[in-house]
C-alpha cells in the first residue's frame, strides 16, 4: 500500500518535470546531487568555523575590555583621591561655613589659601581643567581652572549629587568652546560632624586625555569602536566621530541590552545597518559601561580565503557536473533526434528511410519496434491502394462491359448524320456530345486528366441535359489563372456535382438556375467551386442527400468525395454548402498537379 502512494506520488510529479527538457533535467539532476553537497559541507564548515572564531574574539573581547574598566577604575580612582584631600583641606573647612560673612577682601584671600595649598596637589594632575569649589547656596568659593560652563550646568551638577549612590557622581559636560569634560561631583561634609553639609566640589577633567590614558590605544580590531556611557545611556567618552559624546547612540539596540539580559555578556546588534558584536564592561565605581563594538565583518574575515577556496571547488565541481551531464545527454539526445526525425519523415508519408543500427537500450528497443509498426504500416498502405485500384478497375470494367464500344459509335454516328441529313441541329449536337462523352469514358484509361478535358466533358454532359430540359439552366466556367487548365484532376468529378445542380435547383415558378464553375490557386491547392443560385435545401438533410442520382457515370458526389481522398490524402475532397431559397455551393480542393513528373507547381 505505501509503495504504491510512492509510485503514485512520483507519477502525478512527473508532468512537472515533462515540461523541462531532457537537458535541463540532467543538468539539475548533476547539479543537485554534486553540487548541493559540496554547498552543505562548505556552509556548515564555514556556519561552524565562523561560531567558533565568532566565539573567541568575543571571549577576547570581553577580557581586553574587562582590563580597560580595570584601567578606567584606576584612573577614576585618582581623582577621587585627589577631590578628598581638596574636601579635608582646613581653609576650605573653615571658610565654607564662613563664606557668606565675608567680605570681599576676605574672600580673595581664603582663594589664595586655598591655591597655594592645593594648586601642587592639583597641578600634579594635568588632564585637570576645573576645580570649582561652591557653598550650599551655589556660590562660587574658588574656581582654578580655563573653561566655562553655561546655563548654570556646574550648579545643575552639584544637585545631582544627592541622587547618587555614593558621594561621587560621574557625568559628561560641555564647555563654552565646545571641548568635552568628564565631570565628578562630590559633597563637602565637616569633618567633625558628617551630617553637617559645607557645600560641593566639582573637578572637570579632559576626555580627551582620559581616554588616552584608559582606552584609546586599544584596538579590537579593523573598524570596531571603544566608548562609555554612564548609567542613563548618555556617551561620556568616546574616540569614535560616528558616536559623538552627550548623545544616547543606538540605546535601544546597544545600551539597554547591555544593562538588561545581556550584562556582563557580548551578543550581536544591529548597529548602522550592520551586523556587529557588542562586548561591554561594567565600572562599578563611576556606574559606567564601557562598551566595544566589533563589526561582523571583521570577525569573519579570516574566512574570506576559505570562502575562495571553496567558490573555486564548486565552479570545479559544476564545470565536471556539467561536462558530465552533457556526454550523458548527448547518448541520449542524439538517438532521440534521430528518432524524431524518423517519426516526422512516417507523418510525411516517407516510410521507405529507416534508422540505422540500433544499441541494447531504450531507444534501441523503441527504434526496433517503430521499425517493426513501419513495415505493418507499409503493408496496410500497400494492401488498401491495392484495394482501392481493384475496386476501380472493377468498376471501369463493369461500365465498359455494358456497352459495346464499336456497335455504339457506329450507332451514335448514323444518328448523327441521320440527324444532320433531317437538320435537326439540337439532336445532332446531343448525339455529338454523348459521343465524346462515352469516348472519355471507355477509351481514355487514365484516372488523372487535364483540368481543361474534365471541363470539355462536362460543356459535353451539360448540351446532352439540354435536350432534356431546353433553357432551364445556363452553365458558365472559367479559371482565375489560364495555367490551371494545365492541372491535373480525377476524371467526372465535375459532372456529378453539376447534374445536382440541374435535377434539384431548379424551383416551381421555372426560374432559369445559374451554374457556375470557377477555380482558382489558393497556396498549394487547387480550389474548383461549383455554385447554383436554385432554391437550395436545409443542411440538416445533407446526410440524407450525399448520394446523388447520377445518370451517366454511376458515380454519386460521395463516389467524387472518396476518389480524391484515396488519390491525395484526407486533406483534400468536397465541401457543400447549401441555404433554402439561396442556392447551393460545392467546393472541391485538390493539390496542383501538372503532368511533368506530377509534381506540384
């Protein structure tokens, strides 16, 4: 049962391929089987090759970013050391609480007190381009630095403070002239007394020199990207152009994976348009990501040469498939051309060529038996012509059996001049035709004759029907061209068609019937027309009527239909078309013939 659902299935998928040629279908049958191996063994290797570098690098990754926060750490960590010796300063604790009170001249010098206490302290440190020391209220109390801040940023600053953490808040600020700053705020307690708030100190240092000193010398390779956001997704420090600092670059594709299910982990993202790997590294201290991008395409391009390597094997592969599938199909098209061609030479009728020696397979077993129904087929052709002949013979035979020929001219000869000798003309032009009419007949033995001599037995035919029935009708013939008479043509086709014409045309009132007979060249074929415009009859009887009541010959417009299919073939014969009250119209189509070889012209 399921073997047969196989079979089945394959059968109905068949005609699928039956549309394709036996070319095409050993080409992809060659392809497919050779080619799609090689393809699957080259993409898993490469799927398989690609994961585990993919897999390295990442790991790679991840520990050279690791050591940066280490490094980033380190240098946050510096600063911090430094903002706790500024805040323990004693002019600074004493004066802070006092600030307000003061006077001018009192302030100027806790200023220089100040400098001259920390500026080696701060000058040890050169990346520094700020130190700005502000009370509760936001009053600036000493401010050593190059760079200002607009918009109040460094107050905005000092209130962030309360929302971190720690007292220590790391953000990214912009100065008037448009250079990027790293920003630590920290709170001044008293120092006999933590929960006694004096004011804030903020220490701005250059990104530019932070980043040299953490990780702009570090390289994850061609194209990738070092940066770091703070905890809010904004970029702090960044030495690439196409992620400028302030922003949130890529925070739904890049920084909230970071710090959701990914963290601590590298996954690939969409960065640009580009398939990239993210790594990243947390900085505990300042609540920063240090993040690196590593585009994908740098991590596979190690795998460019074995990607050559296996686009040169399988053109290799398809150049030997193809050369394969076509010997194979050489070996069976060319029996098969020789076939067809066979066949098309039996539908011409060209049964004499055969095909030559046949081989053990397939075709060879198909050659053998077309060549075996070729010869039945000779065999039948040649026993239905034979038939045919004899039938006409026999009929011709029959005809001439019943007349003797010499007792009948003599008769019709006496009557002639018996006729002529009492002047009556009519009777002696019906004698003269029927003469030549039984001559045509008996004497003349060829089937095939002259257009112009079948046209001279029927102008024959139709003056004998003249005696009968006077002027009832009128017969006219003619041919479009003058070398048609020439063509040759089955003797009496035209007279059993014509007599029709004169024996059932003709309508009550006696109207005289037209008769017309005309042929012209229609491509290869010779086309005769016959027409009438007598009272015509319903095509529906036309069953009923094909055989004719032929006085002369015997031979009805069915007889006239057969003939010329057995001499030239089923496209030929009579078609007859007929309205009541319009008249009738036979066509009768026939090859060109001449009598030079019989060949057409």
């Amino acid at each position: 049962m399921s073997e047969g659902l196989h079979h089945s299935s394959f059968r109905n998928s068949s005609p699928l391929l039956r549309r394709l040629s036996i070319k095409h279908r050993l080409l992809a049958a060659f392809l497919i089987t050779s080619l799609l191996p090689v393809l699957f063994v080259a993409l898993y290797s490469n799927m398989k090759y690609e994961a585990s570098i993919s897999g390295k690098l990442s790991a790679s990754s991840v520990q050279v970013l690791t050591e940066l926060a280490q490094n980033a750490k380190r240098e946050l960590e510096q600063y911090e050391t430094l903002s706790e010796g500024i805040i323990i300063n004693g002019s600074i604790q004493s004066g802070l609480p006092a600030f307000g009170t003061m006077t001018d001249y009192e302030k100027n010098g806790l200023q220089t007190r100040i400098k001259n206490e920390l500026g080696q302290q701060i000058f040890r440190l050169s990346n520094l381009s700020n130190v700005v020391i502000l009370t509760n209220d936001g009053q600036t109390v000493f401010d050593l630095g190059y760079e200002w801040y607009p918009d109040n940023q460094l107050n905005k600053l000092a209130e962030a403070v309360d929302t971190s953490p720690g007292n220590a808040y790391w953000t990214y600020i912009r100065s008037n002239r448009g250079t990027n700053r790293i920003a630590l705020s920290r709170m001044i307690y008293a120092e006999d007394n933590m929960n006694e708030r004096l004011g804030f100190l903020i220490i701005l240092i250059d990104e530019k020199v932070f980043s040299r000193n953490t990780y702009r010398q570090v390289d994850l390779g061609a194209g990738s990207s070092i940066y770091i956001s703070n905890a809010n997704g904004m970029v702090v420090s960044s030495v690439s152009p196409e992620i400028p600092q302030g922003t949130l670059f890529e925070k739904s594709e890049v920084f909230d994976k970071v710090t959701g299910q990914f963290k601590e982990q590298a996954f690939y993202a969409r960065v640009g348009g580009k398939k990239t790997l993210v790594v990243s590294s947390y900085i505990r201290s300042a609540d920063w990501y240090l993040i690196g991008l590593v585009p994908h395409a740098f991590l596979v391009s190690e795998l460019s040469e074995m990607r050559g390597d296996i686009v040169f094997i399988c053109l290799l592969t398809l150049l030997l498939s193809g050369m394969l599938a076509l010997w194979i199909y050489f070996s069976i098209s060319s029996p098969m051309r020789s076939l067809l061609q066979y066949a098309n030479q039996i539908r011409l009728g060209q049964l004499e060529t055969k095909i030559g020696t046949s081989h053990p397979d397939e075709m060879g077993k198909l050659t053998e038996t077309i060549n075996r129904m070729v010869e039945q087929l000779k065999l039948l052709i040649y026993q239905v012509k034979t038939g045919q002949q004899a039938k006409r013979d026999a009929e011709l035979k029959m005809l001439q059996a019943q007349i003797n020929p010499h007792f009948l001219f003599n008769t019709l000869n006496s009557l002639k001049w018996s006729a002529m000798m009492s002047g009556n003309e009519s009777v002696k032009q019906g004698i003269e035709s029927l003469s030549e009419l039984l001559r045509n007949t008996i004497l003349v033995k060829e089937e095939l004759i002259p257009l112009e001599s079948e046209i001279e037995n029927l102008l024959h035919y139709a003056t004998i029907q003249r005696i009968r029935y006077g002027d009832s009708f009128k017969l006219s013939c003619g041919m479009s061209h003058e070398e048609l008479y020439t063509c040759l043509v089955p003797k009496f086709i035209l007279q059993p068609i014509v007599e029709n014409s004169i024996l059932h045309a003709g309508s009550e009132d006696g109207r005289r019937v037209g008769i017309k007979v005309e042929g012209f060249k229609d491509g290869p074929f010779l086309r005769i027309r016959i027409e009438d415009d007598g009272k015509g009859f319903d095509m529906k009887d036309v069953q009923a009527r094909e055989k004719s009541h032929a006085k002369l010959s015997g031979i009805g417009m069915a007889n006239v239909d057969e003939r010329i299919r057995i001499h030239f073939g089923t496209a030929y014969g009579l078609i007859t078309r007929s309205e009541v009250n319009t008249g009738t119209e036979t066509i009768i189509t026939l090859p060109i013939l001449t009598k030079e070889g019989q060949e057409h012209v």
